[in-house]
C-alpha cells in the first residue's frame, strides 16, 4: 500500500498526521468556525475531544502533548480558544495551568478552558482570577455532549464558568467567616449560580423570573460585596471569587 499523501494546504502536526489547511473553516450559516487547539498527553482522548468539537462545528487548528508544544502552537496558529489538559508531562504536576498563565499574558483574547480529572480547588482560583473567557471543568462533564458544547460555546463567547463539583467542594472547604451574610437567600442562589457560569437570561429561567430582575439582584449583591465599577477589574468575576471564598 502506497503511503498517504497530504493534500495541498494540509500540514503536519507532531504525531506525522495530517491535519487542515490554514485557511478558516467556515461553519453552518456562513460564520467563520470558531478555532480550537486542544493539549492532553492523553491521545485517546484528545482526539475525542477532537472528533467531539469538530463534529459541533468548531475547527481544531491543532494538538500538543506537553506545555511545550502547546505554546509553540498557540502563538503560531492564534486560536480563538485552548482547551487544556491541567496536568500534562513532564512532571504532571500543574504544567497545563503553567501554561495557561502564558497564554492569558501573551494572548488575553483567547478563551481557556482548563479540564481537570479531579478538583483542584487552589489552581482553579488561580486560573479564575484572571477574568472572562476562562473554564473550569472536570473531565467528566465531556460525557454530557450537549452541557459540554453549550458552556465551551458560553465560554468562547466570555462567560467564566466553574465546574459545579468544584462550586460544592469551596462551599464545604471554607472554614472562616462567610464573606456573604449581607446577602438574602435569593441572592445567595443567584450568585451561586453566577460561579456555575449562568448568564443573567439562564439564571431568570432557572428560578422562574424576568432577567429584569436577575439584573437588580447582581446589582444588589456587587453593592453589599462592595464591588464598585473599575475600568481594570470584572465585578463579576469579582463577585464569583467572593462567593469561592478566595477573595
């Protein structure tokens, strides 16, 4: 049997396999895919996860191993989004999250997302106190197809979303003061759902009001957490931390 060829346009990424050409995909409806580098040692389920968002529309522009090949990828191919094993080689220890630090420096435009097989509480907050456009999740949530799509999409867009395993995990953990007592209980629910990365529309649907009144009650909750506006800061995200019990 005569060795595959690539076709013209196609290049190679670290495996010896081809992958698609440079130019953009174009998704359903004339929209430009949105694109995607994905970094797990894992192959098996990388290109799942590969399979998984291409088949969702999205365009995988390409795949690393390691911290290494990831950056070398993502300042080359300038993806609108990286999806990123937390612990990779070589010490498999927190080199994804590494990694994603330098992104958010060198490329704050593009969303992270960072999947984890376990919680891990402090490197989340870390992660999350960089702002918008930035995930959470446990691997485990991949299996539910359609909830996965729907917050990477969310993410993309520049929402911050925190696994809701994690979100319970800081609620048991924290063991000083509750930084939230000036909160009612509707406005404990709906900032608990703010971390779960709900936007204002989701949430008003989830506990059965008008957005109208989801949007008084952040404003209400960013006042009593005494977030003022700030040219630099996401109060939001702000309000989320606080809610974590990392502020």
């Amino acid at each position: 049997m005569r060795p595959s060829v690539p076709r013209a346009g196609a290049w190679i990424d670290n495996r010896g396999m081809a992958r698609s050409s440079a130019v953009p995909e174009v998704a359903a409806g004339g929209e430009r895919a949105l694109r995607v580098v994905l970094a797990d040692d894992d192959v098996l389920l990388r290109e799942g996860l590969a399979s998984l968002l291409e088949r969702s529309g999205f365009e995988v522009v390409g795949q690393a191993g390691n911290g290494v090949e990831l950056l070398a990828l993502v300042r080359s191919a300038r993806p609108e989004l990286a999806v990123i094993d937390i612990r990779m080689p070589p010490g498999q220890a927190t080199e994804g999250l590494q990694a994603a630090r330098v992104i958010r420096a060198e490329l704050p435009g593009t969303a992270i997302i960072v999947l984890s097989a376990h919680v891990e509480v402090e490197e989340a907050m870390e992660l999350l106190a960089g702002g918008e456009r930035t995930g959470y999740l446990l691997k485990s949530r991949v299996t539910d197809v359609a909830e996965f799509i729907e917050t990477v999409e969310r993410i993309a867009a520049g929402a911050s979303v925190v696994d809701s395993s994690l979100v319970s995990e800081l609620i048991r953990a924290r063991r000083r003061r509750d930084p939230l007592d000036a909160l009612s209980p509707r406005e404990r629910e709906v900032l608990a759902l703010m971390a779960q990365g709900a936007s204002n529309a989701g949430i008003a649907r989830q506990i059965f009001v008008t957005e109208g009144t989801v949007e008084k009650h952040v404003r209400s909750i960013l006042t009593k957490l005494d977030l003022p506006e700030s040219d630099t800061e996401h109060r939001r995200v702000l309000a989320v931390l606080r809610f974590l019990g990392a502020d």
